[in-house]
C-alpha cells in the first residue's frame, strides 16, 4: 500500500533522539501550565529495547508529557538510571510536584530518592 510505505519510510528516518529532544524542549517551555501531579514510568518495546524502549514523565490526570528519555535496554542505560537521569534534569521544573513511580523505584539501590526535595 503507497500511503502505508510513504508513512513507514517518513516515520523510520526520524532520529528518535532528535525527536525526544524537540519534544522535550517543547514541553519545558510549556511545564508552567502543566499542573504538578505527574508520574513517571518506563516502556520497553520487544524485550531489552529491541524496538525502543522510553521512559515518559507525564501529567498523572491527562497524560500529557513533560520530557521522555530513551535508553537502549542494556545493563547500564536501562529504565531504572534513565528515570534518574530523567529526574535531574535541571531544565524540568518539579518544584512541588508529587511523582509517582512503580515498583521498580522502590529499590534501594540507583533510585531516585523519593525523599528529596528541590
């Protein structure tokens, strides 16, 4: 089908981390008006990143995004340090904000410190 290939090819030359990085500058620039009840969670698509894997910090009642982050799936750039390094972004504004996270943040080790405030 044209339009199917015309779509696959246009989608397929998109950097996603070009991608991520406009979309998170967007998103910043706007996190004023985004209320501060936000979650965080990662998605791995394929097993180990094999098709992509995101991590998506989000407005908990809309699910707008506020900055995603890609990583790879590997031992060391998979979703637990990715949501860290996601969380200290200093261009996020989180002052206030509650984030919520699943289990995988509550591990002691390389999580993000639910008890710190900025």
């Amino acid at each position: 089908m044209p339009v199917y290939d015309a779509i696959n090819d246009l989608v397929n030359k998109i950097d996603p981390k070009s991608m991520a990085s406009a979309i998170n500058n967007w998103l910043i620039e706007h996190s004023d008006s985004l209320p501060k009840t936000l979650a965080i969670d990662g998605k791995d698509l394929g097993g180990k990143g094999q098709l992509g894997s995101i991590v998506t910090l989000c407005h908990s009642s809309t699910g707008i995004p506020l900055a995603m982050e890609t990583y790879s799936g590997g031992k060391n750039d998979c979703e637990l340090p990715v949501t860290t390094k996601l969380l200290a972004k200093k261009e996020l504004s989180l002052t206030n904000a509650v984030i919520t996270n699943d289990a995988l943040g509550t591990q002691k080790n390389g999580s993000p410190n639910s008890n710190k405030r900025r």
